[in-house]
C-alpha cells in the first residue's frame, strides 16, 4: 500500500503543482497585459502631446508668417505712398520748370516781335526815303508827294 499512498501523494503533489503553475501563468499573464496596456495608454499620451506640440507649432508658423506678410504689406504700401509722393513733387517740378520756360519763351517772342516790328519799321523807312531820293534824282517824284510823305533821314 505504500506504494498506492506514494503515488496518490505524488499525484496529489502534481495537481498542486499543476495548479500553482496555472496560478502563476494566470498572474504572469495579467500583468503581461496589464504592461501592454499601459504601455498603449503612455504611446497614445505621447502621440497627443506630439500632435498638440505639432498643432503648436503649426500655429506658432502661421502667425510668423501672418506677421511677416503683414509687415511686407506695410513695407509695399509705404514704398508705394513715397514713390507716389516722389512722383507728384516730380510733376510739380516738372509743371512749375514748363511754366517758367513758357513764360520766359513768350517774354523772348514778345520782345523779338516787338523788335523784329521796329527793324521793319525802320527798313520801311529807308526803302520808301530810297524810292523817294531816286525818283526826285529823276524827276519823278511829284510835288504832291513831298508835302504827304516827307523825306526821311535815317
């Protein structure tokens, strides 16, 4: 009977082994994924931070750039309004150097009209005391005409 005792002991002893081993299993198992999903919960935080700190990142460059454009634009909307200005002092001058030149050629017309109508007068006058001298000099000139138009010395 020893025997029998023996083996039921040792069949008694792989039982609780058996089920200690199944009992560790079961722990090791539990804690296996008690690790995986800690772990997916600490990626799937990481990943939200890494998206957050990308979205920041993304805003923090749309505002450089929105900055940056609004300074071009103000830049360019100076520069337009200096060139502008530039443009209008530069006609003024322009106009103010045409009017002065305009005015300074009719001051030079009028006084070379006026003098160009003496030297007629003038050249007028010696023709007609020319014409006058060679027809007394001929005996053409009629007495009438003296009285009319007297000689005249130049």
């Amino acid at each position: 009977m020893a025997s029998h005792d023996q083996s039921f002991r040792a069949g008694e002893a792989k039982g609780q082994t058996q089920e200690k081993t199944n009992q560790m299993m079961s722990n090791v198992g539990d804690k296996a994924q008690a690790v995986k999903d800690k772990t997916a919960q600490e990626a799937h935080s990481a990943w939200d931070k890494t998206a957050q700190t990308a979205q920041a990142a993304k805003d923090k460059t749309q505002q450089a750039a929105q900055t940056a454009r609004d300074r071009t634009s103000e830049t360019a909307q100076n520069t337009r309004e200096k060139a502008q200005n530039t443009a209008g002092a530069t006609r003024d001058k322009a106009s103010e150097m045409g009017q002065a030149t305009r005015e300074s050629a009719q001051s030079g017309k009028d006084n070379a009209g006026g003098f160009l109508q003496q030297t007629g007068e003038k050249v007028k006058g010696m023709a007609q005391g020319a014409a006058d001298a060679v027809k007394h000099t001929f005996g053409m000139a009629p007495h009438e005409d003296e009285h009319e138009h007297p000689r005249r010395d130049v």
